[in-house]
C-alpha cells in the first residue's frame, strides 16, 4: 500500500518595507519544498538517482535537488511505487528504521 504525501512548495514575496512609505515588491523567494522528513527527501532522490543521498552533501544541495526532483516525478506516477522497496531496503541498511534530523 502505497502512503501518500503532502507537500508544499513555499514561494514567498519579498517585499522592501520603509517606514513612511508604501511597501514595494521586490520579487519572490522559492523556499523550497517544506513538510518533508530526511527520508522523504531520500526517497525521492532515490527514485530518480537510485541511491541515498550522499552524507556529505550541503543543507541547499539537498533542498536544491530535491525540489528539482519533486517536480521531474510530478507526473510520473509509476516511478515511486517501483522504487519503493528498493529504497525501504537501502535506507533500512543505512539507518534501520529511524529518522535521521535536518
């Protein structure tokens, strides 16, 4: 059985605030994808790259990678449940069953 996930990209308007005078946009900041665990985000790396993501990679190489990833999967429905056991045994073999923090 297959477990659904939820996701939200954060795109967040910046905005240049001075006191005594109107707020002026000044573009927009992608946040990334929030509400994802380590796991997660190592599950679809996965999926496209077929192993874990490298432990010494950087905080913004993942979320770079990721939120790229997220989008390449977007309409591709049959590449996650393909790649599931696969990555439940290399992440079991890596971590066990736990959480690793981000």
């Amino acid at each position: 059985m297959a477990m659904e996930h939820q996701y939200t990209n954060l795109n967040v308007g910046l905005v240049l605030r001075l006191p005594g005078m109107a707020d002026t946009p000044i573009g927009n900041l992608n946040m990334g994808v929030s509400g994802m665990t380590s796991k997660d985000e190592n599950e679809i790396f996965f999926a496209v790259k077929g192993h874990l993501i490298p432990s010494h990679w950087s905080r913004n190489d993942i979320d770079r990678t990721v939120d790229s990833y997220v989008k390449r999967l977007w309409g591709n429905c049959e590449r996650l449940p393909r790649t599931s056991e696969r990555f439940k045994q290399a992440w079991g073999e890596k971590y066990g069953q736990e959480e690793i923090k981000r």
